[in-house]
C-alpha cells in the first residue's frame, strides 16, 4: 500500500527530522516499520518535502534512481536518529555516533555540485532540483547548530524527533491536531474506566 504523505509526516519541522520519522515504532520492535521498505516511497517522500519543507528547502528536491540510494538514505537516516535523539532526551551528543553521522553525511553529499551552497544559503541559491540525498544531508547537518540542537524534542506520544520552534519553547507533541488530541482521548478513557472501577467496587 502506498502512503499517503500529509502534512502531519512533516511535523518535524526539518527535512532530516521528517526523515528519521519514516521509521514508525522506532522504539518498539514489535511494532516497527519502514515507510521506505519499498524505495519507491523515497521517490514519493521528496515530491511531498519539495511541498512542506519548502520553508526549509527553498528548491525542489528529487530522486533519480530510488533503487541506487535506498542504502544510503537508510544509512544516513539511521545515523542522524543515533545522534540526535540523546540531545533529544537531554544526553550529550556521542563523538562514535557523530564520526558515523559525518561520513553518512560525507557520502551523500558527494559529486552533487548543484547544491553550490553560499553563506546564508545552505540548500544553494538555485530554483532548479536537488537531489534528496544530498538535501538531506544539508538538511542534518544544520542540526547541529546550537540553536536547532537546544529545540530538540521527542513527542512522548510517537517518539517522533521534532523542532520546537515555539517562541517560548513550549511545544510538548509533534502534532498537536494528532498526538496531542490522542493523549488527550486516553487521558479521557483513563479516568472513565478509573471511575467504573471505583464504582463496582463500592
Ligand atoms: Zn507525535
């Protein structure tokens, strides 16, 4: 089945954020699945953050060949969530996972010169594509400016990594609309069925 990517699949604010939340379940192996076990998806996920990254981004972002770069991105993906979710969490970040981290990074940004990077500009100047490999290398290593790494959060509902860009820093669930109104409706059911045990008790 193909996904359907929403809005909601980008709340984390960043390319390389929405990224690692392609992973659903991370933290629970029972339940974990990869959106991008089939790399067609990886294809259909850069058309969708050339839409909601654009605030980001700036450019388009493409895939030419899903098939060639499915290891990579698995790659890179997987070590930006090793280093991110500790300053997540409040934990320092790990020079083995950083060093891991770099040389993804190193490779996917590799041969693509249509990024021509300038200051202020990390994503390049240019209207035109730009691959997805490389954007969201770009797009990880900006995490590691103090300013994104001290709005770090996981959403205690989906274990999500998202920005916080709240003014005040504030923002507790990745979505609000979705993992906030699902807390919300277990705190809900939590208390009813509390209340009915209560009462068959007495
Ligand atoms: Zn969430």
């Amino acid at each position: 089945m193909t996904v359907a990517w929403t809005e909601h699949r980008f709340s984390g604010g960043i390319l390389a954020l929405d990224t690692t939340n392609t992973v659903v379940h991370r933290c629970d192996p029972a339940r974990r699945f990869d959106r991008f076990d089939d790399p067609a998806e990886i294809s259909r996920f850069a058309e969708a953050a050339s839409i909601f990254c654009r605030h980001e981004i700036g450019r388009p972002v493409v895939v030419r060949d899903a098939e060639a770069i499915v290891g990579m991105v698995r790659s890179l993906r997987e070590s930006i969530d090793a280093l991110f979710r500790a300053p997540a969490q409040g934990k320092p970040l790990e020079a083995g996972a950083m060093a891991d981290f770099l040389r993804n990074c190193a490779m996917a940004i590799d041969g693509h010169e249509e990024l021509a990077a300038t200051a202020g500009a990390p994503f390049g100047t240019s209207d035109g594509p730009l691959r997805f490999e490389a954007a969201l290398a770009v797009s990880a290593v900006s995490l590691l400016d103090l300013a994104n790494l001290k709005r770090l959060k996981v959403c205690p509902n989906c274990n999500w990594l998202f920005l916080d860009k709240s003014r005040n820093s504030s923002r507790l669930w990745c979505d609000m609309s979705v993992c906030g109104n699902r807390a919300k409706a277990k705190r809900h059911y939590r208390r009813q069925r509390e209340d009915r045990e209560v009462r068959y008790e007495a």
